[in-house]
C-alpha cells in the first residue's frame, strides 16, 4: 500500500520496499514472540497473539451515504476491485452502511472507520455533517457522474467545488461503468495505511499494559519493544501520524551516513520541543529511531550521547 504521501514518509524508517512486506515480517516477528513465552507464560502470548490478529484482521472500508445515491453499487465496484485488494498491506473488508438522514432513524456511526461517503450532484446539509464527523478518515465519491452537467469535465470540476465545501478529497465517479475508480482507489488506500498504521501505534502500549506472571516473558516483551526493529516500527508510525506530517516534510532527508543519522537526531531533538503537545510523542518516536539509524550506521552505542530518552 504505497501511496505517494505517507509511504514516502515511513520508508524514511523502515527498509521495506512495500507495506505488505512491512506486515509480514512484524506479524511473524510477534508469533516468535509469543511462540518464546509461551510455555511460561500462556496469559502473556496470549496478549501477543491478540495483538499480531489485530495487526493482520481485515481493513475496513465503510460506504455511506443518503438513499439513492448509489451506495451498493459503490460498494460491490470496491469489493470486484482486483488492484484494490493487491496493493494493500492485507485483506479488506466493504461494509456498506444504512442510509443516513433517515427520518425517524440513527445515522450510522462512521468513528473508527475508513469512510467512502457517496455523494450526487445536490449537496444536502446532512452530507457536510457526516464528512465532518469522519475528517481524516474519509473519501467523498461524487457518484453519477456521468449524470454531472455536459461531460466528464463538468464532473471533475464539481468534485473540486466539493471537495473545497467539505474540506477533503473528493473524485468524480461512475460506478455504472467503474469510470474515476483509479482515483477512488487511490485515496482509500491512502486511508487504509493510516488505519493500519494506527494498529501499530497500539503494539508498544497495549504489550506494556499486559498483565504477566513471568519474570522471562516480561523480560522477552520488553526485549522485543527494546528491539532496533521495534523502535524503527514506531518511529515510522510516527512519522506517518499526521500530527507530524508538517514536520517531516521539513525534516532533513534519510541519512545515509552515521554523521547524517546525527544530524536528524539534533533536528528533531530541537523541533520536538518546539511541537505541539499532541505531536510531541511522535517526536519523540522519531528522535529515538534515528538514533537506532546513528547507531546502525556505525555511531558509537557506548558513548554518552547513545540514549533513547
């Protein structure tokens, strides 16, 4: 799941040439660990296994909308997509969703979810409310558009008067005749990482917070957590976290060279603490991979500075 935004931000961590690689390898990373503490343990792997199907259950797509703007046929245009499926980090569940603004009835609950809200060319206020209740996790899909005034161009134009209205992207599509599907594609996937980088944002606290009776399992989490693999883990989830995506787009390129490694340690050592408070964990995460990156590429583990503080 290669998308040109996030993707060019987390492979700055991770050596992976795509996010389905990166998945395999951290799912099989956790099943060694749970396989190591099993046998003292059975409470703790259990927390370990529970993580990695987490971290390999199905992303979910959401399809919304209001009566009659094509929700099934969206949906079934997603499910029959070959290339949607192929480039994802793993499988992908397309949930379509009751109507909403259906009097007498509750609009569907869109939190949590990666949303494809399916719009026509009349725009109610309805819409603009569910869009703002999922901002950050959702796609608008002008449905119909080969309906959409006296060509394809009429469409495409209105999307961008959509998109500027609700604050997110939004593409011209027909599912009649799967027309605008490669740019629908294209957004959901973007969606689809960050759902699945946010899983990844969960490993670290959720294996800390596991309850053990074992000195040797505690001791393997922590191990694991301790990890050069971990640590890389987290700065790249961090790094593809919006609450950073300003700041590494500032940032100094990949290092290349342990000197280079040093330089971004001191860049983010030094825009950390000028952050937000929101984004200073992210930060933090990064600072700390690059100084795995220093010390990988060659600066000296033993000295003074080698800390992950």
């Amino acid at each position: 799941m290669d998308t040109a935004g996030n993707s060019s931000r987390w492979a700055r961590m991770v050596p992976s040439t795509s996010l389905s690689a990166l998945a395999t390898d951290t799912i099989g990373a956790l099943d060694q660990l749970a396989e190591r503490i099993r046998s003292g343990d059975a409470d703790l792997a259990d927390a370990v296994e529970a993580v990695r199907d987490e971290l390999g259950a199905p992303l979910e797509v959401a399809v919304a909308g209001r009566a009659g703007v094509g929700r099934s046929r969206l949906a079934d245009m997603l499910r029959a997509d070959v290339s949607l499926a192929a480039t994802a980090s793993g499988p992908i569940s397309v949930t379509e969703l009751a109507a909403f603004d259906v009097p007498g009835a509750e609009d569907p609950d869109l939190r949590e979810r990666c949303v494809v809200y399916v719009v026509v060319d009349s725009i109610r206020e309805a819409d603009r409310r569910a869009v703002s209740g999922a901002h950050g996790r959702v796609v608008v899909a002008l449905n119909k558009a080969d309906l959409v005034g006296d060509g394809w161009g009429d469409a495409e134009r209105r999307a961008v008067e959509i998109a500027e209205d609700f604050g997110v992207p939004t593409v011209a599509v027909s599912s009649s005749d799967g027309r605008g599907g490669d740019g629908v594609r294209r957004e959901i996937l973007g969606l689809l990482e960050a759902q699945w980088w946010r899983r990844v944002e969960l490993i670290g606290p959720v294996l800390e917070a596991a309850p053990s009776i074992d000195g040797v399992g505690r001791d393997a989490i922590e191990d694991y957590l301790c990890s050069d693999e971990s640590v890389l883990l987290s700065g790249a989830a961090a790094m593809a976290s919006p609450l950073s995506a300003g700041l590494v787009d500032a940032s100094p390129p990949p290092p290349q060279t342990a000197q280079q490694a040093w330089d971004c340690v001191q860049w983010w050592t030094r825009h950390g603490g000028e952050a937000t408070e929101s984004a200073r964990p992210a930060c933090t995460s990064i600072r700390r991979a690059y100084l795995r990156q220093w010390a990988r590429l060659g600066g000296d583990r033993s000295a003074p500075v080698a800390t992950d503080a």
